[in-house]
C-alpha cells in the first residue's frame, strides 16, 4: 500500500508531460510541490566556484528568485505550448532530455570546478561507501518511482487516475496545499529547526492562503471527499514532504561538498537509463518511424529547459536556503502564474484570488518578522 | 454629500427590521458593524456595581462573550421568526420598543446603583455644560441619523436603496468588511494606540478572513463595482469606523463616570421620541385599527429583546475593552451563526468558509500574541 502511495507521489511530477487534459496551470504549479525528490542533483555554473564570495543572503535571495520566476514560467509555457494546438512530441523523449540536460550541466559545472580548483575530496565523482550511505532513502524513492513508472507507463499514472476516483481533479490540487504544512511539521520534527509561534501561525496561513487563491465553483466538491480520499492525501502530503525534507538533511549534513555529488549524481544516470526503457517500451515505434525530435517546436524546447533548470534551482533552494523557502517561493510562484495569464491569456482574478494572496503576504511578512525575532 | 452617506451609514442599522428581502443572516450581521454608534448608552444591571471587585480581564471577557452569543443568536432570531412566515408586526414599534427596553434597563440600573451607593458625581443624571460638550459630535450624528430616518421613512432607506444601484446586495455585504480596516486605522489615528506589526498584520487577515468566510458563487460580483461604488464603501467604512472609535474615545475620557449618564441618556429619550413619531407618520393607522402589538410573537418579543441587550453589551465592550474586541467579537460571531445554522437551518459550509475561519482564528491568536510582545 506504501508502496502504490508512494508510487502515486512520484509519479505525480513526470506525468506532467502527459496529463494533458487537465488545468496546466494549476496542475503544474501544483505537481512542483510534489517534486522535491526530482530534477535536482546539479549547480549551475555560475554559482559553482564563487559563492563563497557573495553574502549568504544575496545567493539565497537569488536562488529564490530563480526558483520562483522558472516556476511561474513553466505554467505558462504549458499553457502557451496548449495554445499552439495538440502535443506533438512523445512524452518520453522530452523526460528523458530533461534528465539528459541536468546531467550535462552538472557535469559542465563540475568540470568548471575541477578546471579551477582541482579534483578535491568535496568535488570528486566518485564516492566512498561511507557517504553513499546517506542516499539509501532517496535513492530507494527514485528507484521505486522510475520502477512504478516503468510499470505503469501503458496506463499513464494509473495512481494518479486511483486518487481521482476518490477525489476529482479540481479536489485534488486543494488537497496538494496540504504538503504545505506536512513539510512544515517534517522540517520542524526531522530538521529539528526551532520556530517561534509566529512563523507556524504564518505556515498555517500560507496555506489557507493557497488555497483561497485557487477557489473556484466546483472547490466546495472537495469536502465531499470520502475517507480514503483523505487518508491517500494526508498519506501523499507526508510522503512528499519527507521526500523533500530528507533530501534537504542529506545536502546539509555535509555543506562543503559539492552539490553535483551530494544530490547523487548516479541517480541521474539511472532517471536518464529508465527514461531511455520508457521510449523503448511505450514509443519506440513512433521514435522509429517519425524521428526522435517529431513533434518539438520552440516551446518544448523551452519547456524541457525550464524544467531541467528548475530541477537545479530547487536543489539549490535546498542546499543555501530550506524547504520551507522552497514552499513561499513555489507559492509565490502560483500567485504570479495567475496575474501573468492575466495579460497573457485574459484569464479573470476572482476576489477569492486577491483574499488568498492578501493571506499569503501576510503570511510571507509574518515569516520574516518570526525569523527576526527569533 | 456627507449628510447623506451619514444617513446612508446611519440608517443601515434601523432597516434591520425593515430588509427582509436580503440574506437576513448576513444582512444582520454585517448591520452590526455599521452601529457603534446605536443601540447603546446603557449597563447592564448585574455588572453596574460591583464590577470593582471583579478583575479587569474576566469583566472584559464576560462583556466579549456577551457580545458575541448576542450577535450570533440576533441572526438565529431573524431568520428562525423568517421561517414562521411574513412579519406581522410594525417594524416602527419594535425599534420603539428596543430604545424603550434600552431605556429602562439603563434607569433600572441606575436606580440599583444610587440605592446602593447614594447619587455621586459619578452617576447623577444630570450633567454639566463641561461634560455635554463632548457629546456633541455622536449626538448630531443621532440627530441627523432619526431627522433623515424619519425625512426618508415612507421611502423605506432610499439611501441604502441607493448604494445598491452600484453595488448588489452580496457584494455591500463583502464591502462592508472595509469597516474592518477603517476602524483599525482610526482607532490607531484618533485613540493613538501603539500597535505591533503582528497586530497590524492579524487586523488585515481579520478583514481577508472575514471576506472569505462570506465568499459564494456570486461575490465576484463586488470586482465590477464601479468607482462612485467603491468611494461610498469607503466613506462609510470611515464615518462607520469614526462613530465607534469617537464613541470610545468618550466612554474612556472619564472611566470613574457611570456608563448611563456617559453615553448621554437623553439620547435614549430622544430615540424613543422620534420612534414615536415615525409610528404616528407610518403606522398610525395599523397602530390604531389593529393595536400596538399586532402580529408580535414569541420571536418578536426575543428579537426586541436581544436588539436591546445587543446594544448594551456594545456599549459595556466599549468601556471594559475597546472597539477592537468588538470587531473580533462581531467577526466570531459571524462564523458561530454559520455554524449554528448547519444544525438548526441545514444550511452547508464552504471550503472557503474553513479556509475564513481558519484566517479569523490565526488572526485572534496573532493579535493576543502581538498583546503580550508589545
């Protein structure tokens, strides 16, 4: 049963190529939250060898920035590459260059690195079994995923489809807000961080806040939510801030080393030799027959860019700053998404919009003011 | 133009019994906020005396939970005599009556107190010239409120009639909560009260959660009002803020002086007058034909009665807290009447109205919090 959550979980991010059908915007910001496991393991180049040079915050407050305009971007690529008519390009071949993209930077960087200060015990490739032990978790998470997936690839997320049995799709992306404060409780009891009663206060309100945002006629539908509907969304909610949680414990255990080896990067040859079986098995034929890049236009190229880089900002979010920054930027990045389809695609703001954004500042303000008076 | 949005404000609360075509729940609620200035000026008999021996925070508490179970159970009472049919009874006796009830309780108390204590300086009924002439703003104020009351009586609160050609009924129940904020913002001006950043914040969530709370299919609604729309929901949410705040800023001056004779008794007198001639005008012939108490019931008789205890408890929290506390209490017990309607009516929640609540009850814990760090 685990197992099939867990599975359910992960799959959550890599069917975001696939389901189609759905909101995109709302999908993918969601499916963002879900993703703290996935697309991460690098550093980008230009932060690899002189961070040390730049104050803390500055670096901090960059690697938020970037993680907040790549993920308000990516929805609105969705959208604009729906715009353009029906997905052309197989799934498979775009997740495999994802994972192929964040490879090659991370080793752009690394040899950057190695190119300026030498191959060091912080930034070598090869690990000793001693650090490999930490992964066992994350990596376990990975392989069940890439597994699952590969399992489940002719049903396209069949755990997903499980879960809106019990709970529609509008119902599900306001149950996702939930990871809000199962990351908060899992920072508080894993990383053991110490919070004042002002910063849990403004957790809790950047929830609601959240969710406020993404009211809409059907929202009222969720509270018809049958039991197992509830337990398969707390049970998701914790999954997914454990996994984010755990990663960001692995990448602080040991600041110095370098990013590129602490986030595994084997684990990105495993996603790209997984996602190479996925083409074999679902699209070979089409591969075969109409070419690998059939179907890519500018905006899956940009999209697959995004991805890989937002991939990266989230693991840098992870190691400079923490989860819980990863969660205001990821919301942020919500609010955004929706005021730029505004100009973009004459989407409407609802008052429940502007209320859920109010709550959310507020609860951005009161964050600050607990970090200060703490 | 400001005697008119005066009136406008003014009259909000005397159509209480007169609007039955709105949502009475919210209609009645939301009236509350715009009477600070009404319906009190009394003490309640039990607290009159001995209210020395009790400690401040339980006197405080009791006048809060007062307030609160009043306010609620006023919408109960308005929509429970709404479901026994149409309203028999002359809405011009009934606020008579109220104004009457107010009075009495207000001598009752007074004639307790000078048995017990004598006549002193503090609680005499007759004032001097140096202590009338802080009355004269709220006094005019009730002068121009029963003067256009009863000017515009045969027109049933044109100047409410009138707000609404630019914004629906729903939507002046959502602006309404503009008041929040103004009283907030006058209180801090006019009191100078030093507040903290935490409370500052727990203000404006009060407001996004009270909004929330009241969110349906139809307040989208209130983001097409119109610029006039929008500077009328202003102006009263800042003449609304006034009334309350000067109103205290009175009650406080002297806090020795017995509440009966502060808030101005011949105000009372003076209410009961013009409700008297508003019967004459409207309701002479009803009145004499049918007599006074034609079509009261039960329900009546306990809406008279709350109105009046309702008035008097503003008044107590007024002395013993502030216009603060009435805010919150009057929020809580906007989301208690929902709740209470669920078992009593079969009415149904909202997410969104879990999602207010959750903002209103942050917002109480932050402003408690932002109390003790001050």
């Amino acid at each position: 049963m685990l197992i099939i959550l867990l599975s359910c979980l992960l799959s959550v991010r890599k069917c975001q190529f696939k389901d189609k059908e759905q909101d995109a915007v709302h999908d993918d910001i969601e499916s963002l939250r879900g993703k703290p496991l996935s697309g991460s393991g690098n550093s980008m180049v230009m932060l690899g060898g002189s961070s040390s040079v730049q104050s803390k915050w500055k670096r901090k407050s960059a690697v938020t920035l970037a993680l907040t305009v790549l993920t308000s971007s990516q929805a609105i690529l969705i959208v604009w590459s729906k715009r353009a008519g029906k997905y052309e390009y197989s799934v498979t071949t775009a997740n495999f260059l994802v994972e192929a993209l964040k490879c090659a930077i991370s080793l752009a960087a690394l040899a950057r690195i190695w190119r300026n200060e030498g191959v060091t015990e912080d930034n070598k490739l090869s690990t000793s079994w001693d650090e490999v032990s930490v992964y066992p978790i994350p990596a376990a998470l990975y392989l069940i995923k890439n597994l699952l997936q590969y399992c489940f690839l002719k049903y396209v997320c069949l755990w997903q489809y499980y879960i809106f049995a019990y709970v529609d799709a509008p119902g599900y992306q306001i149950l996702k807000n939930l990871n809000i404060i199962s990351t908060g409780v899992l920072f508080r009891i894993i990383l053991k961080k110490q919070w004042s009663e002002i910063q849990w206060a403004a957790f809790i309100l950047l929830c609601a806040g959240c969710t406020t945002a993404q009211l809409n006629s059907t929202s009222d539908r969720v509270l018809q939510t049958p039991f197992q509907g509830w337990v398969m969304a707390i049970v998701m909610a914790l999954l997914s801030g454990f996994a984010g949680v755990y990663t960001e414990a692995i990448i602080k255990k040991r600041p110095s080393r370098n990013i590129n080896v602490q986030k595994n990067f084997w684990l990105y040859v495993f996603g790209m030799a997984f996602n190479a079986m996925a083409i074999l098995v679902q699209d070979f034929d089409a591969v075969m027959n109409k070419g690998f890049f059939h179907g890519y236009s500018l905006i899956t190229v940009l999209m697959i860019l995004n991805h890989a880089l937002s991939g990266i900002a989230v693991s840098m979010v992870m190691k400079y700053a923490d989860n819980i920054v990863k969660v205001y930027s990821t919301s942020v990045a919500m609010l955004l998404t929706a005021v730029l389809s505004v100009f973009l695609f004459g989407f409407h703001l609802s008052l429940a919009f502007f209320l859920g954004s109010t709550v959310v500042f507020v609860a951005i303000y009161m964050h600050s003011l607990g970090k200060l008076q703490r």
